[in-house]
C-alpha cells in the first residue's frame, strides 16, 4: 500500500517483502510524512514499528 491518505495532511504508505508461509515474519517497509507507530500481527507473533517522518524509514 502506498501513498494511503493518513490524517488530514500525511500519507503512510506500508510495503511487506514476500514470505514463504504466514508463520513466517513480515519484513515491512513503513514510510510516512508524520511519526507513527505501526502494529504488524502474523500467525507467529506480533511487533510494534515506530518510525520518524521521511522516506525509507
């Protein structure tokens, strides 16, 4: 997903690196103009990706 609307004035956009199976861990690619934190939930496990605003975070 990119460039998704987030608030008012940002975009977030959240790209996953393909897996073998859904008990293996997402590599995510979280990118957005405004601080977030983001939750990614898999069969496996859970993780929390806080990120500053900019590219290729």
């Amino acid at each position: 997903m990119e460039n998704y609307p987030f608030g008012p004035e940002a975009t977030l956009s959240l790209l996953c690196e393909e897996r073998g199976s859904t008990a293996e861990e997402p590599q995510v690619t979280v990118t957005s103009d405004r601080p977030v934190t983001v939750e990614i939930f898999w069969d496996e496990g859970r993780q929390s990706k806080t990120v500053v605003a900019g590219p290729g975070n």
